[in-house]
C-alpha cells in the first residue's frame, strides 16, 4: 500500500512537471514566438524621446483639456485627449525597465519631464489670464485618488502596452492613457496659478499614481511577452541598480495610494455592515456616503426600517467612532415603515426616497442657477454648480456705468437667496474703486473702509493675491507723512483679508488701488 501511494505521488509530480512544460512551450511558441522583439523596441525607442513635435502636441493638448475644465465640459477635454502624446515616453520607461535599458529610461523620462513642465506651466498662464478661475465639476472630479482612476490608468496601461506589442490600435489606447494622465496635469497648473494647495496637491497625486501604474503595468506586460535584458545592450551594474532602484522608488507612492484606496474601503465596509446590524435583517441601507476629506470624517445615510426598530444618531455616533477608532459625524435619515410592512412596501419607501430628494435637489439647483443667471446677466447654462461642495459661480456681464460696488451688491442679493450655498458672482474686469481720507485724516472712515472692502472682494474674485497701494513704503519711517499713514491703514485692512499689500508711488489726496505690475498675482 505504501509502495503504491508513493508511485502516485511519484506520477502525480511528474505529470505536474509536463504540464508546467507544455504550458511553457506553449506560451514561448505562442506569445513570445509570435512578436517581433526587435521591431517592438525600435518603434519605443523612435516615440518615446523628446522632440519638437512631441512638446508642441503636449502644449496644445494641455490648453484644450484646461480649457475644458475650466467651461466644465466633456467633449471639450476628450477633444484634448484625441493629440496628447503622452503615452509613449509613459511607456518607453515601462519597456525600459523591463529591459534593463538605462539609456532608454534615461530618454524617457527627460521627455515625460520635459512635456509635464511644459503642461502645467502652460495650463497656469492659461488660468492666471483667464477670467473663469472658480473650481468646477470636472476641475473637482480630478483632485483625489480613488479605485476607478486606478482602474482606468492600469487598464488603459495593459491595452496600450499590447497595442504596441501586437502593432495594433495604438492612437485609441493613447486616448484612454492621456485620459489618466493630462487632465490631473492640467488641474495641477490650475491649482498653481490659484494657489489653491489642495487641489495642486490632489491632482498631483493622482497624476503620480496613474502614472506609476501605467509604468509598471507596461513593465508587467512586457516581461510576459518576452521582452527582458537580453534583448537590450549590456548594462553596467551600477545601471543595473539604479534601474531597480527607479522601480522601487516609483513602487512607493502606488503603495501608498493604494493603502489608503483600501482603507477607505474598508472604512466603507465597516459602516456599512455596522449600520445593518444595528437596525436589523428587515432594514436597508440604501444611501451611504462617507466623505473623507471633512474633519472629522462625515458619514450620511439613509436607513429603511421597522418603526420598532429606530435608533437614536447621537448614540450609533458615539458607538461607531469607538469602533472605528476616529472621530466621525453621523448624519442618518431614518424612514421608519409601519409594523407589518412587507418587501412590496419597503421596495416603494425606497424609491420614493431615492427620487423625491433628487427631484427636489435638481428644483432647487435649477432654482438657485435662475438667481444667479438673473443677477450675472447671463443665461442659466452659463451658471457653473459644483454640487458636490454647494457652490455656484457665474462671470457677470458687464453693464453700462456698473461699479464693483454693483457686483458685490448683485452677489449679495443672489447670497441672500441661496440658503447654504456659496454663490460668487465674477466682476468683468472694471476699475478699482476710489477710497477717500477726508482732510488731514489719516483713519478709514466707514466709506473709506467699505470701498477698501470692495476691493478686496474684487481681488478675490479675479484671484489676485496682491495689490498695490499708492504711498505705501516697505518699512513705515519713524515720523511717516499723510500719505505714509494713509497707505498703512489700507495695507491693514487688505492683509486681514490675506491680500497681499506692495508699495507703489503716492497719487495725492484719493487712493485708488491696481495689481502691482509685473509682480504675477494673478
């Protein structure tokens, strides 16, 4: 009996081992055999360097899909997405790093260097010259990680590493690698030119992991079909090391990006199942949404359930953080069904819930975007609403003998009309007002300080971050003339307003503020 178990085991391994070789024979004859390694190479080592073209193609792309975010439209960003070049320097590192090809990294790199400055500085002139700088949708869509834009660029990675393996349809797949890639690029020149740090950071974050997996898929998929070291020239083991320490490094923030994917997920998970047994088998959670950007953390839900079964939010928030761990707020809508309410009742509470607040929310969106369109003089499509962050923006029209006094005053009516929303109405580019002393003061009277205020409101409007104030000095003298002691208390009132104040030459009796010129505030 012994005898025998051992010859089956015995004959159980070697059939094991034939079948790994069948295997082995199959995909070198079938798949390796089949590509043609030499030509593959020389066509990544032809388009993934720098070239004039490649710039020019990368810069124009880079203004369309700014452009697009900016007017917050789709097809205008696809558009961009149909001339990017971009997925070839992309993939000529992930090719290089499977064949241990220094040299070529080395091209790749400048060249996806070269086009991403080239991008973001182009993006940002593009912005700080444009009048339209408030954060729509499509900018905000575009400023954190999540598992579906890891999807789209590891996906977009594996087509367009075959399509230049097997010489098949490498333009589309290129459109499906920019779509990863030159947006997140253009949101980080938007948020340069705004200075708005989280979004910069956001987009950048989300450019660096795409563009890690889009590497290091191509990378992936490269070795399968048999590109390796062998097919490239010898390398020096000092190269060598550098490669692998190029992989190691790009690996990091993948693994970072991906951890907090993950926790996220999990945290989802969790609250999720949390909430489910606390209401019960007969209860549905059927909205959930966890923001995690908001300190603490805010969780909103809506839960189905038996009457009998209602909970108090104060006591599931307390009892959730504690497990989670964290600080959280818990925002629960609890629609309660009376005893006996079958599936049939349940199943129409809950459709009921999921179209009465849609249709009520799109009534008064679409409301709040006739206020707006009525005070900015423009039609209602050109009203910008970023739902996520209840803000709502237009460019006003500019109207005969309108002051920025006009505009504040418009705004604050469409304000006062728009409950919790934040509404900002964007002057045409008009006059800063005129902020007078009366004689001999050297005190903002009220009039004084409202059109200072004005000022300011404008700057930030047309996201200026400093302006010039006549008579100002860098360092206040020790017996400072009238109009020294003037531009200081202007300069006050402009720093508690985080608006930066330069010296500019004094103007007599009446100060009248500008952006200081050739200073790039915008």
């Amino acid at each position: 009996m012994a005898d025998m178990d051992l010859g089956g085991t015995i004959s159980s391994s070697v059939h094991g081992r034939l079948d790994r070789m069948a295997l082995y024979r199959w995909w070198r004859l079938r798949l390796v055999g089949s590509v043609e390694h030499e030509k593959v190479i020389g066509k990544i080592v032809e388009e993934s360097g720098w070239s004039p073209r490649y710039l020019f193609m990368t810069i124009m792309s880079a203004g369309i899909a700014v452009l697009g975010l900016l007017l917050s439209s789709p097809a205008v960003v696809i558009g961009a997405m149909l001339i990017s070049p971009l997925m070839n320097p992309i993939l000529g590192l992930g090719f290089s790093l499977a064949l241990f090809d220094f040299s070529e990294m080395r091209r790749a790199l400048i060249a996806l260097a070269a086009g991403s400055a080239c991008a973001v500085s182009f993006t940002a002139l593009i912005v700080a010259l444009s009048p339209l700088q408030a954060p729509t949708a499509e900018i905000i869509a575009r400023t954190r990680p999540n598992l579906f834009d890891l999807g789209v660029a590891l996906f977009a990675a594996l087509a367009g590493t075959f399509a230049i393996i097997r010489g098949k349809g490498g333009t589309i797949v290129g459109v499906a690698i920019a779509t990863a890639l030159m947006p997140p690029l253009a949101v980080v020149g938007y948020g340069l030119a705004t200075w708005n740090l989280p979004v910069l950071w956001g987009a950048l974050a989300l450019f660096v992991t795409n563009f890690v997996t889009i590497a290091l898929s191509a990378t992936v998929m490269a070795r399968f079909y048999g590109f390796g070291h062998f097919l490239s020239s010898q390398q020096s083991w000092a190269q060598t090391i550098v490669l692998i320490m190029v992989f190691v490094v790009m690996a990091v923030p993948l693994a970072l990006s991906l951890k907090r994917i993950a926790t996220e997920a999990l945290t989802v998970t969790q609250v999720r199942t949390f909430l489910a047994d606390r209401f019960g088998n007969s209860a549905r959670v059927t909205q959930l949404d966890v923001e995690f950007d908001a300190e603490p953390i805010a969780i909103r839900s809506v839960i189905i359930a038996p009457r009998a079964r209602a909970r108090k939010t104060l006591a599931l928030q307390t009892e959730l953080s504690r497990q989670l761990g964290m600080p959280l707020r818990l925002q629960l809508d609890q629609v309660l069904l009376e005893l006996g309410a079958g599936a049939l009742e349940a199943q129409r509470e809950e459709l009921r819930q999921a179209s009465t607040p849609a249709a009520a929310e799109s009534a008064r969106i679409a409301a709040l975007a006739q206020i707006i369109s009525l005070a900015a003089g423009v039609p209602a499509e050109a009203v910008t609403v970023d739902r996520d962050h209840r803000r709502a923006s237009a460019l006003a029209t500019p109207l005969a003998g309108a002051t920025v006094a006009t505009y504040h005053m418009l705004e604050q009516r469409a304000r006062s009309q728009a409950g919790d929303w934040d509404i900002a109405i964007i002057p045409p580019q008009v006059d800063f007002p005129q902020i007078s002393f009366a004689d001999g003061a050297d005190e903002l009277d009220p009039a004084a300080r409202e059109s200072t205020l004005e000022s300011v409101w404008a700057a930030h409007r047309w996201n200026i971050r400093a302006l010039a104030v006549p008579g100002l000095t860098a360092d206040l003298p020790a017996a400072p003339s009238l109009a020294e002691r003037r531009a200081a208390a202007i300069a006050t009132i402009l720093r508690e307003n985080n608006i930066r104040a330069v010296p500019a030459r004094p103007a007599g009796q009446f100060f009248r503020l500008a952006p200081p010129v050739g200073d790039g505030a915008r």
